[in-house]
C-alpha cells in the first residue's frame, strides 16, 4: 500500500512530542519528505497532515476558484495560512504545537488515523466518537449503493 492506512496511538510527552508511526514516515519517506505538512481540520476537532500528495491535492481544490477571489482566498488562508511543516526528528517524533493540540482537544494521546493520499490527528476519544459516526453513516450510505445501477438486478435485497 502506498498511502497512509491503519490507526495507531501514540502517547504525547511533557513537551509535545509524539512518535509519527513507522508506516506513516515511511510513507513520507517515499514521498520525498522529511517532515509533515498539517493544518487545523476545516471541519473536525482534528489536524490534517500529510505530504506530498495532500499539497497537491490542496493545489487541486485551490484552482477550482478564480485566484483572488474571495472563496480562494479564504481556503487558501485556511489550508497555508495556518499550516505548519513539522521536522520528524532522529527518534521519529513531531512536535505538536499548543495551537493545534487545543483544536483537537489532545491532552496526552494522539491518534494517527490513515485516510490514503493524508492523515488526520486526533485525541483518541473523540475520533473514537467520529468512528462510530462515521460507521453509521456508512451503513445508511450502503443501503443504496446499487439500487440505482443498470446492471444490478436487486434479487435479494430488502426494502
């Protein structure tokens, strides 16, 4: 696999280091990257962070809006603005700063949470409150999937 996937959980020290995941670093690694590039979550308590990938994919949402207009400039500031590039030290850990900490409601655990092309870091609680949202999203979303597809008959399936 060549993105980020899995879960993992990490202990936060008394001066905010956390470990990155090996599988995570190695990812970066592939990417050319010797750090991580984050920035508050525009819509969870949760920081977005990954490489090389995720700038790009930035880039690409970027130039769906005319440069200069209002809706450029307000994601721009949102995705650059308050980014930071976090330097992954010899030992494989981050710094994570205050600022991002308090977004996330992280005291003294971190959950790395692999999303493909980035990741998101969240306090274990609240992603494991997000999860179980999300699951059931999931299940209300895949009760349609197929209804609506030509080749698929429906045999089998329930109202």
């Amino acid at each position: 696999m060549d993105g980020f996937v899995a879960t993992f959980t990490n202990r936060l020290d008394q001066k905010g280091r956390v470990s990155v995941p090996a599988p995570f670093r190695s990812v970066l690694a592939r990417e050319g990257q010797d750090g991580l590039y984050c920035y508050p979550a525009l819509d969870q308590p949760a920081v977005d962070g990954g490489g090389q990938r995720l700038q790009e994919a930035i880039a690409s949402r970027l130039s769906a809006f005319e440069t200069f207009s209002e809706e450029h400039e307000i994601l721009s500031t949102a995705f650059y603005g308050e980014s930071r590039v976090l330097k992954i030290d010899q030992d494989g850990r981050i710094v994570l700063p205050e600022e991002f900490r308090a977004h996330a409601g992280i005291a003294d655990a971190v959950a790395f949470v692999g999303q493909g092309y980035k990741f998101q870091i969240w306090a274990p609680e609240r992603f494991e409150a997000r999860q179980k949202e999300a699951r059931a999203h999931l299940r209300s979303v895949t009760r349609g999937l197929g209804r609506n597809n030509p080749g698929h008959s429906g045999a089998g399936e329930q109202a």
